[in-house]
C-alpha cells in the first residue's frame, strides 16, 4: 500500500541514511508552545525548551488548526442520523485510512484506536491465543515488558540486553530455536526511549518468522522521527502513540494482522463492540461481536483524539520525512559534539557511539545527582528535560551498571544534591525542535558543570526543586 522509504528495514540502511548528507533539512515544524515564556528562579523570563519530547511532544500547529476547525462539528460516532454525527462518523473513519497510509498497511490489516502504546500492547496481550509464548528484551519499556505477566496462561521470556544489533538477532534466533511448539510472540521496540538507539526490525522480523513466531513493533519512539512501514518492515503489528507524534489527545493505535483480534474476545464489553444482543429462554444474553476493529473499541470513541492523529500523519507525511530526518541528524549531532566535549558527562548506549539513533539522548554527569542536574537546567536556564529511569528500568540499570537490588525509582531517589542517584538526565527533541535550544542546552550542561548551580535545591516529594527559603 505504500513505497516510502522505511527506517526499519535494517540498521545497515539506517546508518547509510544518517550518512546521507545531500538531502536537505527542513526548517522546524510550528508547534504550539513554541513562544511560552517562562519564569528564572535566578530572574527574568525565558522562552521554554521543551527537551522532554519523548516522553509527550507539543502539538503540531496543524493539528491544533485542524482539531479547532472540526470541534464546532463535533458529533456521536456511529448510528448517529444526524449531520454532525454522520460527518463525525465519516471524519472518525477516514482517519483510519489515513493511518492505515501512513504505517503502509497491508490490505487486510486492522487499525485500532485506543488510548495509547501501553493501551495497545495491552489490547495485543489480552487477544494473543492460550498458550503463547511472548519473547521480549529486557531493554523494553515497561509498555512493552509488562502487559504479558497479565495473562496466566502465557509464558514470558525474557531476553537479556545486547550489545549491538547483531547480538540482538543472535540472542533472539537462539532462544526462538528452543521454543515449544504453539504460538509466539516477539515484542521489540523501534527505537530506544532511553538511548535512541534504532533495534534491526527488519532482521529481528526475519528471525521471528522464519521460527513460526509473529512480531510486535513498538514504534513510539520511531514514529515521530522516521517512516514505519509495516508491509515493508514485515511486523505483524504497530503500536504507538498520539501524545508523542505532536498529537497529544488522549488516543494511540494498534495496526496489524486481523486474526488474533477478530478470534479473541473483546478487549473492552460494550456498546460498539456488538453487533447484535439478545435474550435467552433462560433469562441470560447471547452477543454477537463485530468482527471489525469496532470489536475492541467499545464505547463512545475519542474522535478529536483519533482526528488529531491522522492529521499528525498527515503533517508528517507532507512535510517529508527525509527533510526531518536531516535536521534531526544536525540537532543530534550538535548535541553529541557538545556533550563530548565535557568529560564529566557518560552518554548511555547499548551499540555504541556510531549506532545510528533517532534525537533521543541519556547521559550521567560525574559528581551530580542527575534530579538536581535537570532541575537547575530547568530552574537556571528554562530547559525541560527528564530525569529518572523512563519507565525501563532494567535497561537503565543496565547501562548504570547497577545491581538489580539497588534503590532506584521512576522519579527522583531520596539521594540529596549532589549525592550518586540510580537515575539519568535524558534530552529529547524532534520536528518542531529549533536550533536555539539544544544550542542553549549545550551551553547550560557546561556552565553547570564547570561553575556549578546558581542556587540551592533541596528534595521535595521526591521532586528536587530550588530551595527558596
């Protein structure tokens, strides 16, 4: 259904890409919040940098645009009689083949709309038949690691962090090749929440089927930054999210093959999800579900939320990924020089510093607590990153070379300024990124380390904040 080129064909055509100097870069996208100003603990006012867009991007300017024009014609989604309904219904569904475009679905896959990738892997783990045997990286986010221990009837394994992209296709041939007979799951992730670092989908695709098992594309982090093609990557299914495709309206999708969904029951019971519903001579209900993406969407859908998505991929597909990904290549580049070039900092990576990666960066800075890092940078200078374990806690404390007993938490650890925290800084930038905040960041992380922060922190809530008396 679609020829666009795809960035998880393999690493080896990622790299040549990121390679690739002739293609133009694009000028960044407009997003909303783009001229917020914000207040300086140390005085005055900053316009914000947002470096935080893994974990939720700013909406597309477009996608604000289009969701204010449809609102006033906001209608009920489906049996409606109504004009705004029918016009909801008919705007609800081409969104649908819009985004079926945009992941270059195959002509018998299903798009699901849901809240979001955790929502998705959920749904996939709620329809995956008896008896699967799930394979997933200890590297995952715990969207992609988790929602499989729901089910007692499944068994997890899981697979320990490697070290390139070879190794990750080694590791999983071997434990495929060992499986019991029934059907298998592979979850992997595009590309790393924690390092950016791009997984060989196309490779690990290959590996899953050639062993009779079906594959899992986690595409939250590579959506937004490069082309997913699902015919062309040979997934068995896509899911990502809207809040980090500059669409952050409440809705995700699940895109894929049809029969697991079609042959389980449904995710959620309810209205939209039946198709008929009728008494019993006992006093009971018979229900015959939709065999249809509607099966696990029952009730009142999220339009504006699935609306702003397709408009989001729209945007995308318009303003043409390989200008984005050029200027994303530059911002990343200038970030990773600028880091270099101070020794206290260590870079997170599993594959090394020349693996190809989308603009997501981890890093350590010696002789800080990584929370009182990010709070000065967002305190002293206006730039919004994030600290923690980012919800992938193995991996992090992997790349911390940390042992599996060692306090660390999601947020910031009690460990006061100052103090060696199990936790990372991460920076995060994308499409509607300009060049004056990752230059402002570049400049921040050296004045911290080499003069240190203006003012005094202190924890609070488990957040460290300034410490204003």
């Amino acid at each position: 259904m679609s020829a666009r080129p795809s960035a998880t064909a393999s690493v080896a055509a990622a790299s040549a890409a990121c390679a690739d100097s002739s293609v133009a870069a694009c000028e960044p996208l407009p997003v909303l919040g783009s001229d917020v100003l914000v207040p300086l603990v140390t005085g005055g006012e900053v316009t914000y940098a947002a470096l935080d867009y893994a974990a939720s991007a700013p909406a597309l300017r477009r996608v604000w645009d289009d969701i204010a024009a449809y609102a006033p014609y906001y209608g009920s989604v489906h049996r409606g009689a109504g004009y705004l309904s029918q016009l909801s219904t008919d705007l609800f569904e081409n969104s649908r083949k819009d985004v079926a475009a945009f992941l270059g679905c195959r002509e018998d896959d299903q798009v699901v709309f849901t809240r979001s990738t955790t929502d998705s892997l959920n749904l996939l783990a709620a329809v995956a038949p008896r008896g699967t045997e799930v394979f997933v990286f200890e590297t995952e986010h715990h969207a992609s690691l988790l929602p499989w221990e729901q089910r007692e009837d499944v068994t997890v394994r899981y697979l320990s962090a490697p070290r390139s992209s070879r190794q990750a296709v080694e590791t999983l041939e071997k434990a495929l090749a060992g499986r019991a007979e029934g059907p298998a799951l592979v979850c992997v992730t595009g590309a790393s929440n924690v390092t950016g670092e791009l997984w060989p989908v196309r490779e690990l695709a290959a590996a899953a089927h050639a062993h009779g098992a079906r594959i899992v594309l986690d595409a939250a982090q590579l959506a937004p930054h490069h082309p997913v093609d699902i015919a062309e990557a040979d997934v068995d299914w896509v899911a990502f999210s809207g809040h980090k495709l500059y669409a952050p309206f409440g809705a995700g999708v699940l895109a894929g093959r049809a029969d697991w969904l079609r042959e389980a029951r449904p995710y959620l019971a309810g209205g939209g999800a039946s198709r008929k519903v009728t008494r019993r001579d006992d006093g009971g209900v018979d229900v015959e579900w939709h065999t249809t993406a509607a099966r696990h969407e029952a009730g009142s859908p999220n339009v504006i939320g699935v609306y702003a998505i397709a408009s989001a991929c729209r945007a995308l597909a318009e303003a043409g990924f390989e200008g984005l990904v050029a200027r994303e290549r530059q911002l990343i580049e200038k970030v990773r020089t600028g880091l270099a070039e101070v020794p206290e900092v260590r870079v997170l990576s599993l594959f090394g510093d020349d693996a190809p990666r989308v603009g997501v960066l981890s890093f350590v800075v010696e002789g800080w607590n990584s929370s009182h890092f990010a709070a000065a940078l967002s305190a002293e200078y206006g730039i919004g990153v994030r600290d923690g374990l980012f919800c992938a806690h193995p991996l992090v404390r992997t790349l911390l070379d940390s042992e599996p007993d060692e306090p660390g938490e999601c947020g910031a650890p009690e460990a006061g300024p100052g103090e060696r925290s199990l936790n990372a800084i991460r920076v995060s930038f994308g499409a509607g990124t300009p060049d004056e905040h990752v230059e402002r960041f570049v400049g921040a992380v050296k004045e911290l380390v080499r003069e240190g922060a203006r003012w005094s922190y202190r924890t609070e809530g488990g957040r460290c904040v300034p410490d204003r008396g």
